[in-house]
C-alpha cells in the first residue's frame, strides 16, 4: 500500500508542474494575442490555470485535479499554439526571425 501513496504522491506532483507550466505559460502571452487568436481572453485563462494550480496545492480531491488537468491540456495543446502563431511563432517569447539570424542581428555572409 505505501508503494501506491509514494505513485499517487509522484502523479499528484507531476499534475501541479503542469498547471504551473500551463499558468506561466498563459501570463506570457499578451493579452492582444488572445483576441486575435479568437480565444478567451487572458483574464478568463489565468484564472482557470490558477484555479488548477490552487486546487492541486490545497485540495487533495482527485477529481478536481483532473478537472485542472484536462484545462491545462487544453491550454496548451489548443489555445498556446494559436498564440504563437498569431504573436509571430518562433520559441523565444513570440519573436519570430529567419533561420539565418544570429545572436545579434540578421547574419549575410559577410556581404
């Protein structure tokens, strides 16, 4: 029995770090991509994602962790795609670039 409360100790804690992961992910979008995206807004997302956060922390009910689970999933496998599309794609932050650019600027070849 002690083996099955160190797992569901272990899915408890991965089920966090991914609402964590989900809520920080949201709070770095602007709040213009969502509109764009034609998503909710931001406001709305935060506060699910924190929702989900809060519950994995202070209530230890399976069936509301999976609640906050099912809407970190969607957030990311949804709604954060159509945010980096509409803010410019590229995985540094929505800035976008060239396969060429370099650390400092556009790289030519010495042209």
């Amino acid at each position: 029995m002690q083996g099955f409360a160190g797992l569901m100790w272990i899915i408890y804690l991965a089920m966090l770090g991914f609402a964590v992961v989900a809520f920080v992910m949201a709070a770095l979008f602007r709040e213009d991509a969502y509109r764009a995206a034609d998503k909710q807004n931001k406001g709305f997302w935060l506060i699910i994602l924190g929702v989900a956060v809060a519950v994995n922390l202070l209530v230890p009910m399976l069936f509301l962790q999976i609640a906050g689970l099912v809407a970190s999933i969607v957030f990311l496998v949804d709604v954060r795609p159509a945010l980096r599309q509409v803010s410019g794609g590229g995985g540094r932050g929505g800035r976008g670039g060239s396969s060429s650019d370099g650390p400092y600027g556009p790289y030519n070849g010495g042209r």
